[in-house]
C-alpha cells in the first residue's frame, strides 16, 4: 500500500472517531507500541490495524477501482465529445466551412472551460474543475460499498493541507480536455483527408480587413511551428465565396489545423503536465497534522510517559478467522494460560519443564501485563485454558482471538468438569460453535505432547 493510501485511511479513522466516537484500539494500540517508531508511524499503524479490522482498507480498494471506472467512463465521454465537435465543425461537406464559426465550435467551449478553471484556481482556492468533481462523485458511486462514502471527504481534508486538490483536480480536468481535443484533431485531419472542403467567411458588420488581421494574428503561433496561413489575397477572395484553388483550400485546412493544435491542444497539455508536477511535489510533502485534536490524544497512549493498565474485553459483532501475526522464526517456548477459572479448580497441572506458565487471567491489569509481555517475547506455541460452564462471551472470545494472534501456533483447552459437577450440553455446544468460527483447534484433553514437542 502507498504512503498516500495510509495517510488517507488514517485520516478516515480520525474522521470517523470524531464524528461517532472513539473506536475499540486497545490491541491496535498496544501493536503500535511494540512496534516503535516516532508518533506519526505509530499513529498509522494503530489506523491501519483499525481499517483493516473494520473493513476499510476492503473499501478502499473498491473506491479506488471505482475512481478507474469512473476516470475509462470520462475519458471515453471525452473522445465521443471532441468526435462530436470535429463532425459539428466541419458539417456535412455538402456547404462551405465557415471558418471562424467552425473554429469556435471546435475551441469555444474549451477556453470558456479553461477561462473557468483558471479563474477557479486564483480565485476560489480550492474549489475544483467540474469534470474533477464529476469525477470524485461518481468514483464513490461506482465503488458500491457503504464504507467508502467516508473515503472522499477524508481524501479532501488530507490534499487540503497541501492545497493538492486544485492540482490533483486538475490533472483529471485537464487531461480530459486534452483527450477531447486529440480527438478533435485526429477526426478533423481524417475528415480532410477524406472530403474536399472549402472555406468561407462571412459577416454583417466587420470588415474584410479585420478577418485578415484576426487570420494573420491566429496563425502567427502556428506558422511558426510550420503550420500556412492563407495570404491576405486568398482570405479576401473567401469573403466573397469559397475558393476552388486547391492552394486556398489546403492553405485553411493547414491554418484550421495548427489553430486547433496550438490553442487547443498544447494549452491543455501544458497545464496537464503542470497539475501532476505540482502533484508529485506535494504528495511527497504530505505530513499528519499532529495538531488536530484527533491525533493529539493519540499521543499519551502510544508514546505514553508512564504504561497504563488495563485492557478492554469488549469484542467486535461478528467473529472473524483468528491468523496468528507472529512467525514461527520470530517465536521460541511454549505457554500455557487459562482464563477465570474458579477457585474449586486446583491450578496449574502439572506441566513439563519446557512449558511455563502464565497463570489465571482474572483481571484487566493480568491481561495487560501478559498480552504487553507477548508482543515482545511470543511463544511458539499457546495453549488457552477456558471453563466451558462459563458462557462463551464476547469478551472472553475477543481475549481468545488477541491472545491466539500473538502466538505461531494456538490450542484451546476446555478443560473437564470437577468431581461431583457436569456441564451443560447446550453451553458446551455454543462453546464448539464459536471456537469453529474463530477457526482455533479445541480439545477436552491436556494438549501436555503439543505443548512440549510440538505434535501430538
């Protein structure tokens, strides 16, 4: 994943605590303590955990493949579009082209548009091109997931920092209208080189000598790139009707062309080309602002001045498959731990001298105190001890699920009833059921073998 992308879902997780409250972090910020690094690496870490838990980094993705979607559909729009204005330009071929409006049809709307953004971008600061808004609304319209309605505005704040959005705005808007206009350019020369036309201009109330001033003016940029400009002689002699001089002819389609090409094109491949410098610039400078409060906060319980006791045993809604986090290169030792056993239980049994013992989790500070020591020495194998006559809750299970991740390889023990005691099918069976879906392997019996050797 880019840098951009863990900015941008750690901004979503700050939005998304301010706005419904903080989330449960206790795991995701203990992961981010054990992991070092300075505040901002830790405060991505805890948001990347958090994303991935609940979902975002899938919604991402989505809104990402959206923002392609979207961007194919735009672009094929724009092609149909500078297609549309070469045919509406050039007609039927049956009439005279007059130039001038032909030459308004295929660059009027386009420097009106550019006159627009370029107004916008002085102006209005950060509000973008419309084409870029388009584009923003209907990436999270295709992306067809809930989450990622929580993606945009977070993108939004993050590029604001660095004024990015006018630029990253204006790389789509402008390379849309450059891909337009391409479009233009090639139907038009294909149009040329097919049909013969001939070339006219017509007016009310100006003068032949100011079409001649504006004609030479237009093409001084384009001759000089090679492009011909009608003489004074043939723009006169169209006034009146078209020219059947083939010279006449070519000499306008060569002006229409390099017209098109140096007002059109190149003016939006310039500013296309400037936007993504300006873009890459600043993506690289892109920084937390470790002044919100939302991150502010963050700071005593990542980078605490004293450690803090006390973990939460609160679990998400809906059990997810436990993969350990740990690999077998980074794990030596095995463990065994059990979880609130009563007092009628006599504990530990009796366990080889390869095996050590962690005792009853009874509290939040022995939770604490374990889980902290497992994230800096995890075993290779853990074995769990749980009473199957207490209800499976959603804490014990989230306990379970925390402990399991820190660990290569983990064993649940549901341990057998006291003497004179029995346990209750049905709670047994509930048991059976979340420990399935957590996908962690279970068993009535000591597991004394795997513990010691590492197979049964």
């Amino acid at each position: 994943m880019t840098e951009l992308n863990n900015l941008w879902l750690t901004e979503t997780i700050r939005l998304r605590e301010e706005h419904a409250g903080p989330l449960e972090d206790l795991e995701a910020n203990r992961l981010a303590r054990s992991a070092g690094g300075d505040l901002p690496a830790r405060i991505q870490r805890r948001a990347l955990w958090l994303a991935e838990r609940d979902g975002l980094s899938e919604a991402l993705k989505h809104w990402l493949q959206g923002a392609r979607l979207a961007l194919i559909v735009l672009a094929v729009l724009a092609v149909v579009s500078g297609t549309g204005l070469a045919f509406a330009a050039m007609g039927d071929g049956l009439h005279p082209v007059n130039v001038f409006w032909a030459l308004g049809s295929l660059l009027g709307i386009n420097l009106i548009l550019l006159l627009s953004w370029a107004l916008g971008l002085v102006f209005a600061g950060e509000h973008g091109a419309s084409l870029g808004r388009l584009w923003l609304w209907l990436s999270e319209k295709l992306a067809r997931d809930a989450k990622a309605a929580q993606l945009a505005p977070a993108l939004l704040l993050l590029l604001q920092r660095q004024k990015l959005n006018r630029w990253a705005i204006g790389v789509v808007a402008n390379g849309l209208w450059l891909l337009a206009m391409l479009s233009a350019l090639v139907i038009l020369l294909t149009l040329m080189a097919t049909r013969r036309y001939g070339f006219v201009w017509e007016t009310t109330i100006l003068s032949a000598d100011t079409f001649i001033a504006m004609t030479q003016a237009l093409g001084a940029l384009p001759a000089l790139l090679g492009f011909s400009v009608p003489t004074e002689q043939m723009i006169r002699a169209s006034g009146d009707a078209a020219l059947n001089i083939e010279s006449a002819r070519q000499a306008w389609a060569a002006w229409l062309v390099g017209v098109l090409l140096v007002y059109g094109v190149v003016p939006r491949l310039l500013l296309a080309v400037f936007c993504l410098w300006r873009w890459k610039t600043g993506k690289s400078a892109l920084r937390l602002d470790l002044n919100l409060p939302g991150y502010a906060q963050l700071r005593e319980r990542l980078m605490p001045t004293s450690e803090r006791l006390g973990v939460s045993d609160a679990a998400p809604a809906q059990l997810h498959r436990v993969e350990s986090g740990v690999s077998e290169q980074q794990s030596d030792g095995a463990l065994l731990v059990a979880i609130e056993l009563d007092d009628d239980r006599p504990w530990p049994p009796q366990l080889p001298k390869s095996v050590s013992n962690a005792g009853i989790l009874d509290s939040r500070e022995s939770r604490h105190k374990l889980l902290e020591q497992l994230s800096r020495f995890p075993p290779a194998r853990l074995a769990i001890a749980c009473d199957p006559r207490r209800s499976p809750d959603r804490g014990s299970l989230a306990l379970i699920a925390e402990l399991a991740r820190s660990a290569s390889a983990t064993r649940i023990w549901l341990l057998q009833a006291p003497p004179g005691k029995a346990l209750d099918a049905e709670r047994l069976g509930d048991w059976h059921v979340a420990l399935q879906q957590l996908e962690l392997p279970f068993a009535d019996c000591a597991p004394m073998n795997w513990l010691e050797t590492g197979h049964d």
